[in-house]
C-alpha cells in the first residue's frame, strides 16, 4: 500500500462542495491522508442542504445537515467545515455578492490548495459553486477587489474534483490519491450524513434502509459497494497515472480519489500537483 508521509511544514487545502456531504463524497479520503500527514484541511459547502430529502426540508433538514457536517468534522480531524446556512439549497447562483464572500473565505483561511466541482456537471449547484470558485481563482490576487480582506503573499493551486460527465470534455486525471488503506475511515466519515446515505439517497435508489439496525459490516459493504465503485472506477481510469506517480504499486490500487487540475491560479507543473494532493510538497 501507498504509504502516507509526514512533512515539516503544513499546506492548507480547501475542498468547496455546493452541498453538506459533496466534500466527504469527493474528497474525504485524500483528506483523511492529508490530516494523517499533519496538513490542515477545511471543508465547505456552499449550500444549506434543505432540499435534500424525500420529507424533510427548510430549516429543519438544514439544522439537521448542518449537525451531521459538524459530526463529519469531528470524525477526520478537519480544521472546520463551514456550511453557508444562509444560503438556500437548489438556488445557488454565481453573483457577485458570492463571489466577493468566497474570495474572503479564500483569503481569510489562506490555502496552498483549493478543489471544487468542475463546470459541467448534472446538479445546478455544483455548476455554480465552479462557476464561483472559477471567477474567484484570479480575483484573490486583486487587491482593490474587496480591499478590506488582504491578498494572500500566494495564490493557491485550484483543481477540480473526479466526475464522470463527458460533455463538453470528460475529466482529465492529473493527479490520483490512493484511497485503499483510509477505505474503512471514508465510510465512516460518510456514515455522519445519514440524512443522505440512508434516507434521501436510497429514496432516490428506491432502497429501505435503517441505519440503526445495521451492523457496521453492513453499512461498510452498502457504503463501499454503491460508493466505492466510483472511486474503483476513477483509479482504472486513472492507472497511468498511478504508475507513473507511484510504480508497480500503482497497479495494485484499487480504490483512488482523481484530481484535474485547473489553469487559473497559481502555476504548477502535473509533477508538483500531484506531490501536494498526496500531500508531500
């Protein structure tokens, strides 16, 4: 297995989501790697969530989400994972008012790395959320550009998260993060948001599903059989550049987390890309 190494000096990453649980799906086991190796890792969600369940909704499902992000922290280690409450799921859109509160978030938490969705994708929200996270790339650097939230001395890395859509390009793999041996730890940063994962999802799925009379053998194959298989699927996609980065061993990964990586921003080769999401840069 691709072991974790720990470095001298932490690097800051910051995984923006639209929705409380689109960080942990997209980017929980590179961030159980990264908190391993004594890096700092935020998550957010750009989003309230309340519309994600078959019954629920408003604010009771957003207070409800908002508890299972908190419990999601807690689980891994992060450094925070901040949900915009005031900010009502199925109606995210880029304007400049959003803009200008992401460039502060941006600027305040000051990440070496910054991941979000990419613009083509099946959800509204996550198209905004890129589309928020694409116009802020450049605009940290500005200073007259909200002057009141002072430009970072560097500007982060941006890339964008794995995804299956292919029109108008299919994903680029830049970089993979073996996620094999934090498998069991995904799930259960997962297993945090039962309001999706055992409620509104299986609705979706048209499963029944009863989280508390499942053991966790259960929910570890339920997890890992209709989630992992994602994961499964962008390391096969991904096995050039797992050998490439890694070798023989890149051949016997099975599971991995794949990153493409975004023009704006800061400037970095794919070698070096790839060193900071395993964390070693």
């Amino acid at each position: 297995m691709v072991a974790t190494r720990n470095v001298k000096t932490p690097r800051r990453y910051l995984m923006i989501g639209a929705h409380p649980d689109d960080p942990d799906i997209r980017f929980g086991g590179t961030a159980i790697r990264l908190i391993k190796a004594g890096h700092v890792v935020k998550f957010v969600s750009l989003t309230n969530g309340c519309c994600g369940h078959q019954t629920l909704s408003g604010k009771e499902l957003a207070d409800r989400r908002y508890a299972e992000t908190q419990a999601a922290k807690a689980a891994i280690g992060l450094s925070e994972y901040e949900v915009w409450r005031d900010s009502p799921d199925c109606e995210l859109e880029p304007t400049v008012e959003k803009r200008k509160r992401l460039i502060r978030l941006i600027r305040d938490f000051r990440p070496d790395v910054v991941m979000s969705h990419r613009l083509c994708d099946y959800h509204a929200d996550h198209r905004a959320a890129a589309q928020l996270v694409q116009d802020a790339a450049y605009l940290t650097q500005v200073p007259q550009f909200c002057p009141e939230s002072p430009i970072p001395e560097e500007s982060p890395v941006f890339g964008c998260v794995w995804d299956s859509f292919t029109i108008p390009l299919p994903f680029r793999t830049d970089a993979a993060v073996p996620i094999d041996d934090v498998l069991d730890e995904k799930c259960h940063l997962l297993d945090c948001q039962v309001s999706q994962f055992y409620e509104w999802l299986p609705w979706e799925m048209k499963l029944e599903l009863h989280r508390d009379k499942m053991s966790w053998e259960e929910v570890r194959s339920y997890l890992t059989a209709n989630w992992g298989s994602r994961y499964e699927r962008a390391a096969n996609e991904a096995r050039q550049v797992l050998t490439e980065t890694f070798g023989e061993a890149g051949k016997l990964v099975r599971y991995a987390e794949c990153f493409e990586l975004s023009p704006y921003g800061r400037g970095v080769t794919k070698e070096e890309f790839r060193k900071l999401l395993l964390g070693e840069l």
